[in-house]
C-alpha cells in the first residue's frame, strides 16, 4: 500500500500524476493531501483543529474515482505522521510525496514541505519518495508532468530495496522524457536553486518572497546536476545525532 500526499494541495496536476504513476507500477494507492497549497511547511505538524481534531473529508479525484482520497487540513508532515500511524488505511509500505511544482534542491530541502513530509515518513520507519519537477517560476507553458511520472516505476523498486527508513529526494527537469539526461546520484549543494527574499518593508513588516540565485551552482551537486538537464537523486537522512562535538561536559 502506498500513500501519496504533496504540499501543493490535493487538486495539484502533480499529485494525480504520481498516483497514477503508482497504480501503474502494481500499487494499492491512498491520496491523503492539504485541502489547500501548504508549500515551505518542512515537516510542521500544524493543522486547522476542531476541539483537538484533524478536518478530514472524503475528496473524489474526477480522474481516479476507484482511488480512496482525503482533503486534511492540516500539513503535509501531520499527514504523513497520521499516515505512517494507519490513519488512511493500514500502515503503508511507501509514502510517496509530490510531484512538487518547482525543484527541490540543496540544504534548502529543510523548508520543503514536500521532503519534510517524507522525513517525517522516514522516523516512522515508512520509506519514502519526494519528487520534484523542475518548473520555472513564471513557466508560460503546462509542465512535463509525465516526464517526471515515467520515472516512479523505476525508482519504487529501488525505494522497496532499501532500509525501512529511507528518503529520495528526486528532481526532474522540466523537459520532455526524450531530453533527459541519465539519472544521477548526488550531493545536496550548499543552496538552493530557488532562494528566499526577506525584506523589512516601511510599515514594519516582513516581506518574504523567491528569486532565483544568480550565482551558478557548486559543480557535481543536485542543483548543477539538474541544471545541466539531468535526473537527479539524492538520499537523505532525517534528524540524527552530530558525533563531531560530543566531548566531556562540565556541570
């Protein structure tokens, strides 16, 4: 069984081509998504509560009516920790999260609510998937959903192979499948592709927005790697002890 959920919201056009994807590569499939776009959530556990309890309603997908689907309003990390404890179904083999409208590349995977979603999987001990599409931030045209979706087959069978607590972080470039380079594994850069704008505006607030880095990427890193037109795959690992500076403490 797997479940699929995104941070793009449960109407997403990626969504629906990763779960077709994995009923296509022989899975059961449950959608389980926000009821509307929660992008930049990492793995936040914040839902919309009443009287302690996750809204969650039954969410017809016009295009796959035989597939069980639920709008939560709520994170994609509180849905995945729900999931991983059988909230949607019995507890899932895989949680597959995406397919992300933009690229998720770099140590700024952080504040991804598409990877944390699958970390979140990960310290439950649910392998998981992120998936990406590398779509320009003012694409003009429909992007390449089905160039990103050709891939899950393959790689579900190597997610199946690895330890119980694995994540993939995959990023797909946005071009038709013919024009994809050969899949590669690789290094977080030091950035992302897509950075962060902060800006204290006159009235006292906070502007937060994105731009796009003018600086060219380190070389042999995801970003590079995706920017140079291939498939790009990087393993990560959630939240774990740094041995480097654990030395004698004095009270």
């Amino acid at each position: 069984m797997v479940v699929i959920t995104n941070d793009d919201g449960i109407d997403s056009p990626g969504l629906l081509a990763l779960a077709r994807a994995a009923l296509a590569a022989g899975y059961d499939v449950v959608v389980a998504a926000p009821h509307a776009e929660s992008s930049g959530t990492s793995a936040g556990l914040t839902a919309a509560a009443e009287d302690r309890r996750v809204v969650t309603k039954e969410h017809p997908l016009a295009s796959l009516p035989d597939v069980p689907a639920y709008a939560v309003e709520a994170h994609p990390g509180l849905i995945s920790l729900a999931a991983c404890h059988g909230a949607f179904c019995d507890e899932p083999d895989l949680l597959l999260s995406g397919i992300n409208r933009g690229a998720n590349v770099g140590r700024a995977v952080l504040h991804s609510g598409t990877v944390g979603a699958a970390l979140t999987a990960s310290i439950n001990g649910v392998r998981a998937l992120a998936m990406s599409l590398d779509v320009p931030l003012k694409a003009s045209e429909e992007p390449h959903w089905d160039t990103a979706a050709g891939l899950v087959a393959d790689l579900l069978r190597t997610l199946a192979e690895s330890p119980p607590d694995t994540v993939l972080n995959v990023n797909v470039p946005d071009v038709p499948a013919a024009d994809l380079k050969p899949v590669q594994w690789a290094p977080l850069a030091p950035f992302g592709s897509v950075r962060a704008l902060v800006q204290r505006t006159e009235d006292g607030a906070i502007e937060v927005g994105s731009v796009v880095g003018d600086e060219p990427p380190a070389p042999h890193t995801d970003a590079a790697l995706l920017a140079d037109g291939h498939v790009t795959v990087t393993a990560l690992r959630s939240v774990a002890e740094d041995a480097r500076t654990q030395g004698a403490l004095t009270a």
